[in-house]
C-alpha cells in the first residue's frame, strides 16, 4: 500500500460505513464535514485497502484507550493529561485511517472535564500540603525562635539540625512566604550560634581562670600535708575547700588530675591527724575510767538534802575531775554532759533557795503588809462611821472593800513567810 494513487484496469470501488474504495484506487474516510481521501494502493484489492486503513485507525482507538485509562486513574498530572489529549486529537483529526474518527475525538473531548475535576483536586490538594507545610515551618519558626531565646547549650544545637532537616522535607510554599519565614528560621538560628559561641567562650575563661585558682590551691595543700598542728592546720583546709567550691570547675582535662593533688594532701593531713587522735584517745581511755567514778559520786548528790554540804562535795569532786585530764573524744560529750547534768540540778536548788531569801523581796512583802493593814484600819473608821450614821448602802459597800484588803493582807503575810 502506498500514499502514491496507481490506477488498475481491473479496479473496482468498495463501500463501508466510514470509508470507501474509489475506482482510481483512492481511500476516502468519512466525517462530519464529509469525506476527505486519506491514501490510495498499489496492489491487492480494494478489500485489503480498507483493512490496511482501518488497523490505523485501530492503532489509534488503541492510544485513546490507554489514555482514556491513564486519566481515569490519574497517573498523569492534569498539564500533562491535557497535552497528551491535545495531541492525539490532532493526529486523531489529520488521520489517515479509516474508522469513527469523530467518535475517536468525541472520547478525546469526554476527557477534559474528567481532568478539569481533577486539576481541581490537585489544586486544592497543593492548597491543603502548602497549609500543612505553611503551618510546620511555623512551628519550626516557633521552635527556633524559642531556642534562640534559651540557654540549652547542649540539646540546642542538636535541636536545631533535627529542625532544619525536616524543613528541608517539607514542600515549598509561594516565595514571599517560604522567604519570610526561612529569614525568621535563618536568624534564630544564627542568634544561637552566636549566643552559644558566646557562652562557651565565656565559660572557657571562667574555667581556665578556676584552673589558676585550684593550682594555688592544691600547691597550698600540698605544702599543709606534713602539718602537726592539727587543729589550725583542719581550719585552713575547711578554707581551702571553701575558696575550690568557689572557684567553679576547671577545664576537664585538668579539673580531676587537680582535685585528685588536693584530695591527696587533704587525706595526707587528715590521715596523720587521726591516727595521732587515735594514739591520744587510747592514752585517755584510763582518764574516762577515773571519771566515771567520779561520776558515781557526783549523781549520788541528787536529789539535794543538804545545799552546803553538797555544794562542797561537789567542789572537792570538781577539782578532782580536772584533775583526771583528758578523755577520748568520743566519750567527752557524754561524760561532760552528765556532770553538767548534776552541776545544773545543785545550782537550781541554790537558786530556789536564794528566791525565797532575797533581801529586796522581803522588803517588799514586809512593805506592801504595812500599807494593806493602813489602808484596813482605815476602811474599817469608814464603815463604823457609816453603820453609825446608818447608811445601809456605804455599810455593804465598805465591807466588801474591808474584806478584799483583808484578803489580800493574807496572801502578803503568807508570801513575807516565805522568804523569812
């Protein structure tokens, strides 16, 4: 078959519903502005013309069809589906086929509603992913700014590269957008970097200026180590380790290897110091042992029946307690406490005894039953004046002022009697 017109004595014309044969050998198709030639043939007859046209137009119902399929399940974007049926309608339209082309393109222009509902669907689908990803990278902008304004110097930077690689998964937004938002998310990062650099570069100087600060320190332990003096040598260490704590921590590579040196001359000094301690108590143990003895004697003072006698029983007991010297330590505060004990329990019947016998109060009992007996005598004149005038009223009055004073004059001579 060819496109060349070859006439043939023998042709013949062939007819069918979308195409015919003519007798030149023309192959015409037929459509709704008529029929137009679409080839001619060679050889073979007119039947096999018509078949050769009609497997291209066959190809091409082929094409719509996985087209028509290709849209329907929407493996083709919308601008690319509307392409595709853009150009198979033209080659659709110019075929040289023989078949229902205008059916064929009909099937064509059923497509582009399909695809206008999904170029719809897709535009809205964009519109919600650009709200979702507006509406993350705010989040992320939220979440870096709040960064940039805090002091966590360790999780932070970590933080911040979790967040920038999640903003680099999420779609684009318009440009203005995505730019304002990036500038937001750009500078906090930067505010912490800045801040963070700034920290560290502080904290390195305070470290390396407690670095010089625990290498006096440790030269000034280490020179105590071998010290005797055991009780202002153990003040100088509480001040050594008050003025490290101060001091803040060093650079760790130095920090330990420095408090190790301390530590070490602290155990060095302390170390001697007990087992000195240690040496003194064993010496001390048969001083305890004359001091429980003495206190036997002293706890069988209480109670106290004789104050003089107990008080010079308790004085003679006392200097021989000084004289026993020195406990261990760890018995000095029992073994003190029980002789203060007894100490307290004479010195408070000394000073019951003393209350009742103060010269100044007895004065003033014996003062206050002078005036209380005046003003009886005196109230008493009042109220036999007035029973002799018969005032009934006065009388009743007078008495009980008489009988108060009286009353009172008793709790005076009682408590006069107490300090005689």
């Amino acid at each position: 078959m060819s496109s060349d017109k070859q006439s043939r004595d023998d042709s013949a014309p062939v007819d069918m519903p979308w195409g015919r044969v003519a007798e030149d050998g023309t192959v015409y198709v037929r459509t709704a502005d008529g029929e137009r030639p679409v080839g001619s043939y060679e050889a073979g007859t007119a039947e096999e013309a018509l078949e050769f046209f009609t497997k291209r137009f066959d190809e091409l119902e082929g094409k719509v069809h996985l087209l028509e399929q290709r849209v329907a399940t929407g493996r083709l974007a919308p601008e690319e589906a509307s392409s595709s049926v853009k150009a198979l309608r033209e080659q659709v339209v110019d075929a040289h086929a023989v078949g229902d082309l205008v059916a064929l393109a009909a099937r064509l222009d059923a497509l582009a509603p399909v695809i206008a509902v999904q170029r719809s669907a897709r535009k809205e689908e964009r519109a919600q992913k650009a709200a979702e990803s507006k509406a993350a990278k705010e989040e992320l902008v939220a979440e870096a700014e709040r960064l940039a304004e805090g002091t966590d110097w360790r999780n932070g930077a970590n933080r911040l590269r979790d967040l920038l690689a999640t903003w680099k998964e999420l779609p684009r937004l318009d440009r203005a957008t995505d730019d304002a938002l990036w500038r937001r998310f750009s500078t906090a990062r930067t505010t912490y970097t800045r801040h963070r650099k700034a920290h560290f570069a502080e904290e390195h100087e305070r470290r390396d200026s407690a670095r010089v600060v625990k290498e006096r320190l440790v030269k000034e332990a280490e020179a105590l180590a071998s010290s005797t003096e055991w009780g202002p040598t153990a003040g100088k260490y509480r001040d050594l380790m008050r003025e490290w704590k101060a001091a803040g921590p060093a650079p760790r590579d130095v920090d330990d290897k420095l408090w190790q040196r301390f530590r070490g001359a602290q155990d060095t000094f302390f170390g001697a110091r007990d087992a000195a301690n240690a040496a003194l108590d064993q010496e001390f143990a048969a001083n305890a042992e004359v001091k429980e003895a003495i206190l036997v004697e002293a706890e069988a003072l209480v109670p106290v029946t004789d104050l003089e006698a107990t008080k010079k029983t308790f004085r003679e007991l006392a200097d021989r307690w000084d004289a026993a010297g020195k406990v261990p330590r760890d018995r000095m505060k029992e073994l003190e406490g029980r002789m203060r004990k007894v100490e307290q329990a004479i010195r408070a019947v000394e000073d019951e005894q003393w209350s009742r016998s103060d010269p100044e109060k007895s004065a003033r009992a014996d003062d206050m039953i002078g005036k209380l007996e005046a003003g009886i005598a005196e109230a008493q004149a009042r109220l036999d004046k007035a029973a002799a005038a018969g005032d009934d009223r006065k009388v009743k009055d007078l008495q009980g002022e008489l009988e108060s004073k009286q009353a009172f004059l008793e709790m005076a001579r009682r408590a006069a009697a107490d300090f005689s």
